[in-house]
C-alpha cells in the first residue's frame, strides 16, 4: 500500500466488552483473564484508554452507543430502536415512518402471553409477512418483515403517525398482553392504528396453515404480534456526508446493520458469520481484509461477547475474547490502516445487563503516539495516554489521525 495516502481506518466494536470483576475468574473481569496476545500487541504499538459512549452515570443501549461511536449525537438522532431494527431486516426504512420492533408470538385465549417468541419459531413464514401485509386500514401502508426466527420490524407509513405510543409486549410471559395507547393527543391515530391491526391479526393468524401444522406437532402458534421500541424515523445525514469517508460494514446482528444501511454504509455479507457467541469470527475477519480494499472505513462489529454478559456466562465470555482474539491474527500484519477496537457499553457477567461502567479503547496505527499500556483490559488502559473520552469525540479524533480533518483557525 502506497503510504501517501491517507491511513484507513479499521472500526471494532465488540458488544458488552465491559465487564466487572467476577467470583468465577478470581475476581478478574472476562476480559482481563482472557490470553489475548494479540489485542495486548495492539495496545502496545499506540494508545489506550477507557470510554463512556454517552456520558457518565448513563446506562447506553446498543443503539444509541452505536450512533454516538459513529459521531451521531442520540439526542438528535434518535427516537426509538424500531427504524433501525426495520432496516436491518431490509425495510428501506424513509423519514417520517413510524417503527416497530415485532416478535412472533403466542397467548391463551383469554389474552395472557404463553411464549414471547411463539417457540423460536423457524422455517418458511411467509405465510405471516403476507397476511400482515395483506390488511388494509385507510390512510395508512403497513409493512412487514421477519428477520430470524420469531424476530421482525412493523412499519407504518402514512400522514400524521406518531411513535409517541405504548407497547403491548409486556416483556415477560404469565401476564395479559397490553393495550397500546397514545402517550400525546397526537399519537391517538396511530395508536388506534395498530389496535385495530393487532384485532383483526387476532381473528386471522389462528387460521393460518402454519399455525394448523405447528398444532398438530405440539409446537406454539402464532396469534399475536409483540410490538416495542417504537421510533419515528428521522433525516439523517450519511457517513459519507458527514464524515466524508466510505464506509463498510461486517456484522452479524440486525440492528447493527441496520443502523449500518440507514447510515448509507456498505454490508458486506461475504462471510459466514452471525450474531452469536458461535460466530464464525475467521470468515468474518477474512470479510473485513476484503472491504479494507475498497473501503476508507470499516466497521466490525462482534455481538457474542453482550450475549454471553447478558447470561451471565463469565467463563464463556472469556474463552470467547481468546477466539476473537486469535482470528485477528491477521490485523497485527496491515500497514497504513488505523485499528481501533472498544465495546459499545459493558455487559457485566455479575448483573447479566448493561452497566454504566466505561469501555476499554485502544487505537494503534502509523505515526501514533504510544503509551505504556501492555495489556488491554478495563484495569491496565486506565492508566492509558487516551485517557477518558466520550463516544462523541472518538470520529473526530480518528478522522484527525489519518489527516482529514481542517484547522481550526488561522
């Protein structure tokens, strides 16, 4: 590689990287009990550090870290996770939609959740998209479509459609499902909107082929939709506007890409990887060499590490960190490319959620300065010269690295 040219910049976010220290691991977080030669190597060719993705004191979701990590302010960006869930099921999600995370689902006939997930549902739905697609209500176009398993996205596209309602998954099983209803007078429409919807789903979906075949083999049926996350889908200036960078994208988990296309990136799917802990992380290393050669910016994300915190799994999440660490083996050997690697908020094993706590960073790459970090873990980068930062400020420091940014003054 000509190194005339500008430094790429290769951008790794391990989800829920974070983590506390952990009775299983001798009071060690997974992270710092984990062998990771190569990640410890990084951290010592540049700098380290720990992150808030938001600010202090705020608990982030995976969504709103993300578009801060990317230089999106939340506050601006962001009503809801629904429109980013739609577009990373492949909705062209436009401004002004109204989105909905949706699970297939199963309650009794007096309206209590049986199943939140109709069984894990698998196998041929199209059954379902074409009979929610196929209701008509005035004034208003529904979409609908399902990702993995019971997982999907709602989206309604019409005049005068708020997202400003409730949801009727009540996020646990035992209990009535909800009524949805308007949380400001302008939001009645669409409230009355998606009852009406979730009625008439009601009398129909029992009625359906599928849900014939699955009784008579002991499974759940789908009677129900679970809606949640509602958010109104905003302008949004691309990556490329904003940043003036091409972008890529190596993913595995929806809302990641779809945050990914609603950003105007590239979705690279020349891997076999996904959004588990069983992630085929080689492929997906061999995706992000690939886009490295086409791409200013790329962006890889790994889920497996939240998912694990989220079970409380301290001992997997660890083994799983030596996995991804051995698969990017080959990073240690790119010349002129920035690699920076950080988590988009903690998923401590000891609350099997997220947490306020700050993520470890660590950038390396050409002509960077180099602290005395050995070891990237939440304890040793605290020491870092990348001292603490915000999400926001990490695109501007990254774009001013490979040289793209203006002076400021004369």
């Amino acid at each position: 590689m000509n190194n005339s040219e500008a430094p790429k910049i290769l951008f790794m976010v391990m989800d829920g990287l974070g983590d506390r220290p952990h009775p299983k691991l001798d009071g060690k977080t997974p992270l710092e009990a984990a062998h990771t030669p190569n990640m410890d190597h990084l951290a010592q060719r540049g700098m380290t550090g720990l992150m808030y993705t938001i600010k202090p004191g705020i608990t982030p979701g995976s969504d709103t870290s993300h578009l801060s990590l990317f230089g999106y302010d939340p506050e601006k960006y962001y009503s809801g996770r629904g429109p980013f869930e739609a577009a990373g099921v492949g909705i062209d999600v436009q401004a002004g939609d109204v989105a909905f995370r949706a699970n297939l689902a199963t309650i009794s006939p007096d309206g209590i959740v049986v199943d939140r997930r109709a069984g894990r549902i698998t196998g041929d739905r199209s059954e379902i998209e074409e009979l929610v697609n196929s209701i008509e209500i005035p004034g208003v176009e529904i979409i609908f479509k399902l990702g993995i398993e019971h997982r999907g996205a709602l989206v309604l596209r019409g005049e005068n459609l708020s997202h400003k309602v409730t949801a009727n998954d009540p996020k646990k099983t035992g209990v009535p499902e909800k009524q949805i209803k308007p949380l400001s007078p302008d939001a009645k429409k669409t409230a009355d909107v998606l009852n009406l919807l979730l009625a008439k789903l009601k009398n129909e979906l029992p009625h359906l082929k599928i849900n014939s075949e699955r009784k008579s083999a002991g499974l759940p049926i789908v009677n129900t939709i679970l809606l949640r996350g509602a958010g109104k889908m905003v302008s949004i200036p691309t990556f490329k506007e904003k940043h003036s960078l091409n972008a890529s994208c190596v993913c595995g988990g929806g809302l990641y890409e779809g945050i990914a296309r609603v950003l105007g990136m590239n979705i690279n799917k020349n891997h076999n990887g996904d959004g588990t802990a069983k992630t085929d992380v080689k492929s997906k290393v061999n995706a992000v060499l690939e886009s490295l050669k086409t791409s200013d910016f790329v962006f890889f994300h790994i889920k497996g590490t939240d998912s694990l915190g989220h079970d409380g799994k301290a001992l997997e999440k660890k083994n799983f960190l030596e996995r991804v660490d051995a698969a990017i083996s080959p990073f240690l050997d790119l010349e002129n490319v920035i690699i920076m690697i950080t988590g988009d908020h903690s998923t401590p094993c000891v609350l099997y959620e997220h947490s306020v706590d700050p993520v470890p960073i660590l950038v390396a790459g050409p002509n960077l300065r180099r602290d005395h970090v050995k070891r990237f873990n939440e304890i040793d980068v605290s020491c870092g010269s990348f001292h603490i930062r915000r999400g926001l400020d990490l695109m501007p420091l990254l774009k001013g690295f490979i040289g793209v940014t203006k002076k400021y003054g004369a």
